[in-house]
C-alpha cells in the first residue's frame, strides 16, 4: 500500500471518528448506561437537547402513560424506580434498562420499549429518569432527579407540572410540610429557602364533581386566610395561562399575621375531580420578580390526567 493510500485511509478513519451522531456500542448494564445519561444531561453538545426537547417531551409524552397504568394495574407499586432508554439516531427506543422491576414499570415499558423520541444530536442518546410517586421510599432522592414530578391519587387522577430551570421539588419535605408537592430554588428547602413553591388539592365544595366550584373556592380561600390575618389585603392578578388548556385565577395576598409571610400568590386551577391550588409565598419580597416568574412557569406547565382524559396509553378500568 502506497503511503498516499494510508494517509487517505486513515483521514476516512478519523472523519468517520469525528462525525456527531455515529452510534457507538451500547452501555452494557443499567449503571453504565446511567452514567452515561448524566453525563449527556450536562455536556454542552447535548444539555439544551436534553432541558429544551427531550424532557418537555417526555414530560407531555408519558405522564399519560403512567396515569393510565396506574389506574390499569391492579395493586399498584408506587414505590420509586428508575430506567435509562437508549435513543437512535432517528429517535426509536434502542434498549431499555431498569435499576429495578416494578408493574407499574413494566406497564410502562410495553410502551416505552416501543418509543419514539425527537432524534438526539448525538447517539446512542442515554435518557435516565428516575420515578417518585410521593411513595416513603429510601430512595426518593435519587428518584427525584430527572422526572417530572408527577403528583397521584391512585385510581382517580395525576397531575404534573412544569420546573423552573434553576429550581427543584421534592415529595419527601412536602409531605413533612403536609402538602401534595414543594418546589424551593435549587440547594435549598422547606426550612432554610427565602420563598417556595407547593400544591394542594381542594375539594371540600365539591359533591359529584367540582366543575363550577372555582369561584366558591377562591372565596372560601380568601376567608380562611382573613380569619387568621384579619388585616389580610388581596389583589386579582392577571390568570396564568396553561398549557394543557384553559388558565388559572391568581390572587396576590399580603398582611399576613405571620411575618414568615410576606407576600403570597395563589393560583386555582378548576378540574372535574378536584380543584388544585398552587400557592408561592416568600419571607422577604426582595426575590419576588423572579420567584413569581418561577411561580408563573411551574403553573403554567400542569396538566391533569383521569381515566377521561382522551390521550391515555392504557385504558382504565
């Protein structure tokens, strides 16, 4: 062979190297393949695919899913879990793998084993999410990571919302604090962060169903709050819209008894089955601007799911 011939064949070979998106062999095992995840998750070449594309899409894609199964598979495991899928180049499910075997996973994974993903801009693309249900689980922090958090009332209906980049929620603190979920500025908590984020559900109007019970709520809302802060003043703010439909009434209440309330926002979102109330409240007003463009961000990425709702992979019975 010609030196010519080698040198020609070995630029082939490193173009053919340097080329993004070529597949490599795939991750042997779940913790390979998870490493691999987190790495992709913060690398320049891939995080903006990952924050901006893959786990909006996702998010949207498979809460569904794991409503529906919920609802499908007798004797739920609610417990925390969690998987890596191997995307392609054109976006289908290569392999997937799982820390640990659970129905609910399994109900899953008839569909995410069948899955298609917006192409990854680099491959294999190694998707790692970890599940929390609000299950007392050892390992709720680590299933805390990457998910969407998703909130269940097993058998009747789920919900999730959207999560600001620089913040964090947690199912753990929320159920010390006695709330569904709580959110707080990454690093921080319950205890020690300026403002937070949490939902609850309020169906206390409600008989058959709570369709037309939002106005009464709010009222009733406002009026348990002025029985213990009888100084409290309350503003209408501008309604959040939403992107799974529809928006959500906001009100702003100050003058509160307590001082570890300063100011406080309040957003009613109406459903057939409930009706949730997201609420940001800060100590001090000083972070307010970007708490409540937080606030504005987790609310408006809800979304609610029922045995009703038209999109759900598995039917409910």
């Amino acid at each position: 062979m010609s030196q010519m011939t080698k040198i020609a064949g070995s630029c082939i070979l490193i173009a053919l190297l340097a080329v993004p998106g070529l597949p490599s062999e795939l991750a042997g095992t779940f913790e390979e393949a998870a490493a691999r995840g987190d790495v992709q998750e913060k690398a320049p070449a891939t995080k903006e695919y990952f924050a901006r594309t893959l786990m909006p899409y996702f998010g949207k894609t498979y809460a569904p899913v794991f409503q529906s199964c919920f609802a499908a598979v007798p004797n739920p495991d609610s417990t925390a879990f969690a998987f890596v899928v191997a995307i392609a180049a054109d976006g289908h499910t290569e392999r997937v793998y799982s820390d640990r075997e659970t129905n609910i996973l399994q109900c899953v994974n008839k569909t995410l084993s069948k899955g298609a993903f917006p192409p990854p801009p680099e491959v294999p693309y190694y998707l790692h999410v970890a599940m929390n249900f609000g299950d007392d689980h050892p390992r709720r922090q680590a299933a805390e990571k990457s998910a969407p958090p998703l909130v269940l009332e097993p058998n009747k209906y789920s919900y999730t919302f959207g999560v600001p980049a620089g913040w964090e929620y947690s199912f753990e603190q929320a159920q010390e604090a006695g709330t569904r979920l709580l959110f707080f500025p990454r690093g921080g908590s319950f205890a020690v962060s300026n403002s937070i984020v949490y939902a609850n559900e309020d169906d206390d109007l409600c008989v058959a169903t709570c369709k037309g019970m939002l106005a009464r709520t709010i009222d009733k809302t406002i009026r348990e709050s002025r029985d213990d802060s009888p100084s409290l003043q309350v503003s209408v703010a501008s309604p959040i819209a939403i992107i799974g439909g529809g928006s959500a009434p906001v009100r702003i209440l100050t003058g509160w008894r307590d001082p570890r309330q300063a100011k406080e926002a309040l957003a009613f979102i109406e459903h057939d089955e409930a009706i949730v109330l997201v609420v940001l409240t800060t100590k001090n007003v000083k972070t307010w601007e970007q708490d409540y463009a937080a606030f504005r961000e987790i609310v408006a990425g809800h979304k609610f799911f029922s045995c009703n709702s038209p999109d759900l992979a598995v039917s409910c019975h």
